[in-house]
C-alpha cells in the first residue's frame, strides 16, 4: 500500500470526522446537563486500505495488452480502474501472468481477483468465488479463411482442424459440442501457449481450418496484421466475469456494488464502444433474445 494513495482514499473521511465532532462537541456545549457521553466516531475513520493483486493477462488485445510504452492497457484494465476508484477500502496493483499460471495464483492466495475474461464454469464455481455482476460480455466468433465462407458454424467444422489452448475455456466448449455431437467431431488440436494472433496466423496459412476467439480481440488484432481471415458465425455470446477467493465474500460485495453502478449509468457501454467498436452489452441482449445461449457459458 502506498502512503500517497492511503491518504487520498482516507482524506474525504477525515474530513467528514472532523466535522462530525464538531457537531458533536457543540450540541454538548448547548445542553443543559454534563455528561461524559459522546457521539461515536465513524466506524471507518481509522480504516486502512488494503492491496488486492489482481492476476491479469496481456496477450489479449483490446482486452488486455502491453501499449507501446510498455503500459498494460484495454477494457479489462480500464474497468479495473473504474471499478478501484469506487472501492476506497482497497487498492488494485497488478502482476501480469498466463492463464494457467493466473489460476494457480488464486488458488494459493498470492492473488485475491483473477481478470482473463473468465466465464462460468462448473469446475471453476467449485473452487472460486464468481460475482454476481459480470463486466464484460464476450462475443464468440468463428475464425476462418476468407476463401472458406462455407465454414460458419461449429457443426460446418465436423472433421476439420482448430487449435485451443488446454487451459482455455475455448477448449472446452469444443470438447463438450464432441462429446455431445459425436457424429460431428472437431479435430481439435492443442498448443500449450497459443496466442489469438498466433492462432489467426495458423489459419491463414492453413495448418488448421479454424480457431473461435472474441469479435473484438479479431477486429483489433486484424486491424494491424491484415490477414486472409474472416469472422464467421457468431458461436455464443455470455458473461464475463472477474473470479476471487472462496473466502473472500467481502472483495465479491464490493466488487458487486461497484459494477451495478458502472453498468446503470452507461459506464461499461461506453468503455466497450471505446475497445471494442461495438457495445458488447447491446450485442448479449439481441442475441440472446434471438436464440438460446448455450446452457454452460465460457470465457478466457
């Protein structure tokens, strides 16, 4: 915790003391009888700001991403920010780690939030905390050739190749469409650190037939690589949440509170029009009311 920041978040309730004991002193020095009784000090003037480490990637371009000031920057960030000036009990610092590595974090309690734009997930409600407030909607698209316009849905991919990493999500919403279309299978390929701009490439050059990745982590990483690809169908769209500790309910109320403010007044809408050139929010609503979202969502 840095003694600057301390004292900012804790400067308004200083303030505030001062003047509720002024109040205090002066109604004593109106009343007709002594006493020794005073009026109780807010139960947070002597408060202190706790630091919370958030495990975060950087790989993921706009979510998250290193600028070319070597600043971690995006929507996630961005939010984080946000949603930190909301919460003066606490103090977001940052550690940049891989997915895998995000989530044996948390687990051991060297991080208390982890930000890699995570989905619920059965096995991951099991062993973490998820808020109630997501702050973000991910838009799942198919990845393909431009010349493969026939490729637009995962049924069209039965039998042709795609690259996930194993700890992503994305895997496993491809694991569980094989074992429930078992007539349609996917051949579907691991790489232990893969990249979206990495699996964008191997698609272009045709070593695999597909990849899914976000309809805005394509658009802005095509928008400087200007591959032969091309957006299929869109596969799903769902929550996106931050995960925290099983034993931290406080950091999961603030949390909360913070992001239903940030989503009523327009805050988050906003932010994803900024990085994402489409309000992702808007997107969820309208595809959600077209067709049925699958019944398990995944992110990260």
């Amino acid at each position: 915790m840095t003694r600057q920041k301390a004292n900012e978040k804790k400067g308004s309730r200083v303030s505030l003391w001062l003047a509720g004991m002024a109040i205090v002193i002066g109604l004593a020095g109106c009343s007709s009888g002594s006493s020794n009784e005073s009026g109780p000090a807010p139960a947070d003037s002597g408060q202190e700001v706790e630091v919370l480490t958030v495990g975060i990637g950087n790989v993921i371009p706009p979510q998250f991403y290193v600028d070319e000031n070597g600043e971690l920057t995006g929507y996630d960030h961005e939010v984080l920010q946000k949603i930190d000036e909301k919460l003066p009990q606490f103090e977001f610092k940052y550690e940049q780690l891989e997915l895998a590595a995000t989530l044996v974090a948390l687990e051991s309690g060297k991080i208390q939030i982890a930000d890699w734009q995570f989905g619920k997930t059965a096995e991951r409600e099991e062993k973490f905390l998820y808020p109630d407030e997501p702050y973000d909607i991910g838009v799942l698209k198919l990845i393909t050739r431009k010349d493969n316009l026939e490729l637009n849905t995962l049924e069209d991919m039965a039998g042709k190749k795609m690259a996930q990493m194993p700890t992503s999500s994305f895997y496993t919403y491809l694991k569980k469409f094989n074992e429930e279309h078992p007539g349609q299978k996917i051949d579907v390929q691991t790489v232990d650190s893969l990249p979206v701009a990495d699996a964008m490439k191997m698609v272009e050059s045709g070593r695999i037939d597909g990849t899914l990745a976000l309809a805005g982590t394509y658009n802005k990483l095509n928008e400087e690589l200007q591959l032969d690809t091309r957006l299929g169908g869109t596969i799903d769209a769902y929550p996106v949440y931050q995960i925290l500790p099983k034993d931290r309910p406080d950091i999961k109320e603030a949390i909360d509170g913070a992001l239903k403010e940030l989503r009523e007044d327009g805050t988050l809408s906003e932010l994803s029009k900024k990085w994402y050139g489409l309000d992702n929010f808007a997107e969820y609503e309208s595809f959600t009311s077209g067709q049925s979202s699958s019944n398990q969502s995944f992110g990260g």
